[in-house]
C-alpha cells in the first residue's frame, strides 16, 4: 500500500461523492467509520450512508489539492485542502466550502479504507 494507491482512493471517493454512490462508498469505509462534518455534526457509518442515500444534499463537485501523506504503519493520514460544492435538494441551500482536511485510512487486502473524516474551515 503506497501513496499513491491511497491518494487514488482518495481521488475515488470524492468521484463517488458526486455520482451520489452510496453503495461505492459503503465498500470505501471501514466497519468503524466516523465523518465529522464542516458544521461539527458526527455521523458513523451508519448515519453518513443513510445521508447519502436520502438525496437531501448534493455534492455536484469537490476536489482536494496540497495532499500529504504519512504512512504509520497499521494506518495513514492522508491532509490536505479540499472544495466541495454542495446543493440541498429543496433549494434551501446551495454553495461552496473550502476546507483543510484529515483523513484516517487503513491499508486492507483489497485496498485502502477510510476510518475517519474530519474538516475545518480554510481561513
């Protein structure tokens, strides 16, 4: 399990984000996942497909820039900057965020998977 390998999976979770794949993204997670959102909401696993596959948010783009990893053995972190453009489907809410980010990934037989998310805003 290289960088490389990992920053690509990054990469892919991100396309799976905006293809709204919640079944692509279950098989990115680990059993144990934990997202902390932008506006400090936590989800697990759980909670975080479910809002995915609810729909009531979009994710019509996002990107990440700047990554840094740093490989520790049994995990990696995996930093960086990253834009995401989100939309709520009742038209309520639409915009852009730019946030710093940490991402927890463990090396597995059949690849990289996410542990953990968390971001702050970019000022």
């Amino acid at each position: 399990m290289d960088e490389q390998n990992l920053i690509a999976a990054e990469h892919a979770r991100r396309d799976a984000m905006i293809r709204n794949d919640a079944d692509a993204l279950e098989a990115m997670l680990t059993e144990r996942f934990h997202y902390a959102h932008i506006n400090g909401l936590v989800d697990d696993r759980a909670a975080y497909l479910e809002r995915i596959r609810s729909g009531k948010v979009s994710c019509p783009y996002t990107s990440a820039r700047d990554l840094k990893v740093d490989i520790r053995g049994p995990y990696a972190l995996l930093t960086g900057i990253s834009v995401i453009g989100y939309e709520w489907a009742d038209g309520s809410a639409k915009g852009e965020v730019e946030t710093l980010f940490t991402a927890v990934w463990e090396p597995r037989p059949e690849g990289w998977r996410l542990a953990a998310y968390a971001s702050t805003p970019r000022s």
